[in-house]
C-alpha cells in the first residue's frame, strides 16, 4: 500500500544524475541530518483506492507531496526537472507548492504535488 514513488525514481537515470545512486539522495518525509544537496523528499498528502460498482478496485490513487532541495534555484530546480519529467511518464502533476522554508540553511526548496496510479 505505498506508493511506488521511490522504486520509480530510484530507476530512473536523470533523476540518479541528479540525486545520485549509492545511495539515492530520495527519502520519505526527511532527509537524514548533513544529507548532500541536491535532495527530494516525499510524503503521501492523500489517495484512495478506485471504487467500482461491482468489483473490488483495480487501483490505488496517491498524491505524493515532492520537495527538492539545493544548493542553488539552479541545482533544486534541475533535480525537479528530472523528477517531473520522470513521473509525467506515469503521472500527473498536480499543483506546484509554494517554496518551502529553508530552516536557515540557505538552500533553495521546490514543492509540487504528484498524481499516481498504482494498478493492483
């Protein structure tokens, strides 16, 4: 019952570019203190399965809230090129987010709300 947002990024060789692969720069909800930038977070902000009338769904729906972070509008933004363009692959985006608060470490943050179906 998550979502597949990781293993989907996790497979894809621009967003690696960006965030890396040994490990993946990728986490869920938050970054581990001292993480490298370029990074994405993610979090589930809602879904449901698909109803049917008479048969049991055939598909969950998530949002996904994404968050990258960088050094620079630059770096964050370069980073959520890849991830957007990867997920428009499979998805849909949804809303792009106001900047998040940077805790005073000066890097720069885009949010923006993915639209996912995961078939049974």
């Amino acid at each position: 019952m998550v979502p597949l947002i990781q293993s989907i990024l996790e497979a894809s060789a621009p967003v690696r570019a960006q965030l890396g692969d040994d490990p993946m720069r990728l986490w869920p909800k938050v970054a581990p203190e001292g993480a490298g930038l370029p990074y994405a977070t993610w979090d589930v902000v809602g879904g449901a399965p698909l109803p049917q009338l008479n048969e049991p769904p055939p598909a969950d729906g998530w949002r996904v809230r994404l968050v990258v972070w960088g050094g620079s509008a630059t770096e964050a933004n370069a980073a959520a090129v890849a991830i957007r363009t990867e997920i428009e692959r499979r998805g849909s985006i949804e809303s792009y987010n106001p900047s998040p608060d940077d805790d005073d470490t000066g890097a720069f943050g885009i949010s923006f709300d993915v639209r996912l179906l995961a078939i049974r």
